[in-house]
C-alpha cells in the first residue's frame, strides 16, 4: 500500500512507514532518559527520579524519536508539520488507531484514526493501511515477548590517562 495517500498525507504515511520498515529489526538495548537516576524539576527545582536502565524498551522509544526527528525535518512548516504534532500529541495522549468495520471486508480491523491527526473526518485513505486485528494482536504479542527477555548491561566506559595527544 505504499504511496496510497494523497500528498497531503505524506507526512504522517512516511512516519509510518518508517516505524513499520524497522518492526523486523532486532531492538537494540539503549540507556533512559539521563545518565543519572534523578533529573531537575523544570520550574521547581525539585529532583524527579527516574529509572535510567539499559532496556529494550528504551531502545525503541530511540527508535521512534529518530523517525520522528527524520520526518520533522522533511516537513518543518504547513500541512505536514500540523499532521505531525497532531500524530504525536494523540500517541502519548490517547493513541491514533482504532478498531472499526471496513466496508466489503470481513472482521475488525485496526488503522489510525483520522480524528486522531487533526482532521475533522474519518478519512478512508487510512482504510487502506488497515491491518486485521488478528494480525495486530499477534504483533503485539510477538513484541511483549520479545521485550520481556534479559538485557546485558552496557559495558564500563575506558577511560585513559593523561597526557593527551597534542595532535602533531
């Protein structure tokens, strides 16, 4: 179904399909959010802990913010910046996909909500990247299972002594 959407879409279809080109990827463990276990409150100052392990989890939410900052680069202004937040703001809020019936086709199937990034109606063109529940759920689970494994822990970082190389 590539390059079904019109052109209008393309900024919210090309993010899409850059998540959907790595899901066969092997996830690579990456570290939290910071090197340390606390961060500053932004207008408080107070310290906010968080867990900065190395996981699998943390290395998707890389993933995903790569796909992301790829596609705001392509669209940093008009339509497709728009589509975009509106993409974003609903995936940490309430999600973009949902469950519906597709005319002329048996069963649920699961495809982003047109509401969901910014339109003001369904838009059917989201109907043709449709996947059928079945196929979502086992994704999904293939995904829980995958990320519920061990993790190794990133290796102790080198340092080296002085005296500095001078560049000659």
């Amino acid at each position: 179904m590539r390059g079904d959407l019109s052109r209008n879409w393309a900024s919210d279809e090309r993010l899409l399909l850059t998540i959907g080109d790595g899901a066969d990827a092997p996830v690579e463990a990456s570290e939290g959010l910071s090197p340390s276990t606390t961060i500053p409150s932004i207008f408080s100052g107070a310290e906010i802990k968080i867990d900065n392990s190395v996981s699998k989890v943390n290395g998707l939410v890389v993933e995903y913010f790569q796909a992301v900052d790829s596609c705001r680069q392509r669209w940093p202004m008009g339509l497709g910046k728009y589509l975009l937040e509106k993409l974003e703001d609903n995936m940490v809020l309430k999600g973009v996909l949902t469950v519906d019936k597709i005319d002329e086709k048996s069963g649920n199937w699961v495809f982003v909500n047109g509401h969901a990034v910014g339109l003001s109606n369904k838009l059917n063109d989201f109907e043709g990247l449709a996947v059928r529940m079945g196929h979502y759920e086992a994704s999904l689970a293939k995904l829980t299972t995958a990320l519920s494994g061990k993790v190794n822990p990133m290796p102790e970082p080198v340092y080296v002594p002085a005296p500095e190389w001078k560049g000659n």
